[in-house]
C-alpha cells in the first residue's frame, strides 16, 4: 500500500536522498571522522559525484565516471563503518521514499557496502 511517499523517480529526488542522507552522515562521530576529519572531503565536488554515481545505479544514466572502490582503499574503515553507513541509508530512504525503486536502492547500497567491506577485508589479510 502506498502511502503519501513517492517512489525515486527524478534527478531531483537523487539530489534529496544524496543531501539528506550526507547531512545524517555530518552528524555521525563514527562516519563524520571519515568523511570530514580523515579524508576532508570537499562536499561541493564530493555530491555531485554521488548525485551522478546514483543516477548512474538507479536510472542507468551513466553519467558517473570514476572508480569508487578506489577512492575507499585509503580510508581507515572496518565492518563497523559500512553497518553505519547502511543504517541511515536505509533509514532516509524509507522515511523519503516509497516503492520499486526505493527497494531496488537500498538493494544496491547493502550490495556496495558488503562488496566494499569485503575486498578491503582481502586487501588487509594480503598486507
């Protein structure tokens, strides 16, 4: 049953999940370390890769160009950091959206998570 949520459908709505979930992210002491204290993301070219990176997962756009498990190998992360991470994405979705597409994301974002964790995992044994 649908309620007053929408499913994703826009660019627009890629550009909501990415703020409202990067700002949960901000309020984090665990996740907030990395993004701001380690790795001192610059949030105004750091969201329009995502909003590209999800538009390129959800609606096939391709428009998204780089390698994004590249840009993790040096970030001081562990299982406890992806199980955060996909907490609130999971979280910001249902509170936003509702539907196919919102499933099929949050499908996606578990999929990243684990694929992530798994390959540093490996990558970290070989050291």
């Amino acid at each position: 049953m649908q309620g007053d949520k929408q499913d994703i459908k826009t660019d627009e709505d890629i550009v909501l999940m990415v703020d409202s979930f990067y700002a949960k992210v901000n309020r984090d002491d665990l996740l907030s370390y990395v993004f701001n204290d380690f790795s001192k993301v610059d949030w105004d070219k750091h969201l329009p890769k995502m909003y590209s990176f999800w538009n390129t997962l959800i609606f096939g756009e391709q428009s998204y160009k780089g390698n994004p498990f590249a840009a993790h190998l040096h970030l001081p992360v562990e299982q406890r950091h992806f199980e955060r991470w996909l907490n609130p994405f999971n979280e910001n979705i249902d509170k936003l959206f509702e539907g196919a597409v919102a499933e099929h994301t949050k499908l996606r974002a578990k999929s990243i998570a684990y694929i992530f964790q798994s390959k540093l995992e490996f990558l970290n044994q070989k050291k």
